[in-house]
C-alpha cells in the first residue's frame, strides 16, 4: 500500500512542481498621463510585488506639469493578473486602488483608481506594458517592466 501511495506522489510530483506560486519583485519605468480638467503628463517610475502568481501590489509615482505646474501623481493598486506565468504573448490584469495628485499652488486630491492593463511575457524577466483607467481622470500608461522571481 505504501509502494503505490508513493508511486502516485512521484507521478503527481510534476503537477505539484508547475503549480508553485511565482513570487516577484518589479520594477517599472515609462510615461504616464491623466486626462482631466487640467491634463496631467509625466515620467512614472513603479514599484511592485507578487506576493503570489495572480496577484500584485503596485505603487506608481509620477512626476510632471499638469496645467502648466510642477505636479505629481502616486497610485497604489491590487492587481489581479491573467496568464501570470506566461514566457510569452500577453498577459491582462486589472487592478482597483487608490491616487492622489498634487499640483503646484492647489491643495492635492485623492481619487479610487481602478485600471486594466496588457504587459507582454508577464513571466519573463522583462517586458512593456499599457494601462488605461479611471481616477482623478481617464488614465493611460506605458513603458518597460523588469521583473526579479524567487
């Protein structure tokens, strides 16, 4: 009985062993704007963590004018991805969270943000990604993600 127990552990052992979680760190650099009552365009520089394969915690900052003032975003998000562990094609995600924008001269807002995005090979090492959203104005940004696993 014990012979076939262990057996079927063995058999099974390559569906155990694809099943693990992928636990990341990323970080992230490309342009951001909001498209709103003052139009917001900037640099952004992202931080995240994967603490599983289908989700991440991200934190976006921005820096640039919006209305022709010095101004700066900040988004934090859960994100729930699709396809996580794919080495190749696309993977979708969508996330709800929290921003805020401060402006030169006006007092800063915060918003509930809530987006959907593409990356390409999002279980790869490196790769570009597009979102779109709503918060504080419609959303759209994009660039270059580059991604640690453990």
């Amino acid at each position: 009985m014990r012979s076939v127990a262990l057996a079927g552990l063995v058999a099974c052992f390559p569906l155990f062993a694809d099943a693990q979680q992928l636990t990341a760190n990323e970080l992230s650099v490309g342009a951001a704007a909001s498209l709103a009552r003052r139009t917001f365009a900037g640099a952004e520089l992202g931080f995240a963590h994967r603490p599983s394969g289908e989700s991440r915690i991200a934190l976006a900052l921005a820096g640039g004018t919006a209305g022709q003032r010095a101004a700066a975003r900040a988004r934090l998000t859960l994100q729930l991805l699709i396809n996580a562990s794919a080495r190749a094609g696309v993977g979708i995600y969508a996330g709800v969270g929290t921003a805020f924008m401060a402006r030169r001269g006006s007092p800063g807002q915060g918003y509930l943000a809530v987006l959907v995005g593409l990356e390409g090979a999002p279980g790869s090492r490196q790769s570009w990604f597009v979102e779109a959203g709503l918060g504080g104005g419609v959303l759209a940004a994009g660039g270059w993600r580059v991604r640690w696993f453990h």
